[in-house]
C-alpha cells in the first residue's frame, strides 16, 4: 500500500509484524496451562488484537469490549463510557488487555478498575505503544510494543476522526503547512 500523502511513516508492516511475532512469543510462554482470555478494547486495538492473537500459540478465548473516551479531538478527559461489554464473566479467567495505545492513562485507570472489581484471576495489560511524556497517571504495562514520543499516530487500527485506521502502517499525520 502507498503511503497516504499526508501521513509520514512511524513504524512500516515489517517493524510491526516483528514486534507483534516477539510480543505473542512472551505471552504464550507466560500464560502456558493458565486460562488466557484476550480483551480486545475497541476499536484502535482491532488489527493489533486479530494479529497478536495468531502470534500467541496457546490456547485463547477473546472477548471485546468498547470504549469511548471524552475529550477534544487528540486528548481524553478521562470521562469513559463503556459503549458495549462483555458477554460473559470474567471472573477465575486469566485476563489480558489488549490496548492500542497508553496516551495520559486515564483511560485505562478506569478500564483496569473496573475489571479488576469483576475478580478475574489475574489482570494483566498488553499495549502496541505508550507515551509517557502525556502520561497524567501511572499505568503498569505488562507487554508494550513500543514507546513513542508525543506525536498524535495513525494507522494499524488507529484512527483521527474515524480515518486512517485502514492503513497497515504505523504513521503520523503530517500538520497542514508541513512539506
Ligand atoms: P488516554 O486515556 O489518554 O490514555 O487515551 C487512550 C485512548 O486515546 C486510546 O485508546 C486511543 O483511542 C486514543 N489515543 C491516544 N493517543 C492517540 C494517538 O496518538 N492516535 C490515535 N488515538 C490516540
């Protein structure tokens, strides 16, 4: 696929594709003979979640779950609204989140508070990228694919106002005025 003229590229399909294969080895070796339940959080972790889930050789369930985060147009307010949520318990079940992105952490302070309050048997967090100069709160990360800078990224699931999330590519929208 090109390039989108606007959008400059962060990390290409070869880069994403290695980190995914690394990340899936890790958690399969760490969650051989436990009950794996993958929470794919909608909708930036769509592509991320269908390629970590064939990067992880044992046995899963998968479940999803929507969220919405308010605020401007490129930052959360940490006001959350579950759009649509599990279908079944979680409770006993060895669970992971599979996030897209850790921005200021408000977001996923809430979502890990609410799960935990459903007792999972342990409660585990699995983000494609994390940007600690925006972090607001602390956010235990268990697997990150990797750390960026404070750059607003678009690509592999992720989205500017519902656009770009086709792109199989990791990139950053280039401002207007930019060459
Ligand atoms: P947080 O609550 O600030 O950590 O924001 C989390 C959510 O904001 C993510 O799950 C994304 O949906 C969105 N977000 C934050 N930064 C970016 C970005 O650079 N590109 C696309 N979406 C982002």
């Amino acid at each position: 696929m090109q390039p989108e003229r606007d959008v400059d590229v962060l990390f290409s399909e070869a880069t994403l594709a290695a980190r995914v294969r690394e990340l899936g080895a890790a958690i399969a070796c760490d969650y051989s003979g436990k009950d794996l339940l993958l929470i794919s959080v909608l909708k930036g972790s769509f592509v991320f979640t269908a390629d970590l889930a064939r990067a992880i050789s044992v046995p899963l369930a998968l479940e999803f779950l929507g969220l919405k985060s308010y605020g401007g147009e490129q930052s959360s307010t940490g006001v959350v609204q579950i759009t649509s949520d599990l279908t079944r318990p979680i409770e006993g079940r060895d669970v992971l989140i599979v996030e897209d992105i850790v921005d200021t952490g408000l977001t996923m302070q809430y979502l890990q508070k609410n799960l935990a309050t459903r007792n999972p048997r342990s409660l585990k967090l699995c983000t494609l990228l994390n940007k600690p100069a925006r972090a607001r709160v602390a956010t235990t990360i268990d697997y990150l694919g990797f750390t960026i800078e404070d750059v607003f990224v678009v690509g592999y699931g992720l989205d500017w106002d519902e656009r770009y999330r086709n792109l199989p590519y990791l990139g950053v929208v280039r401002q207007q005025g930019e060459v």
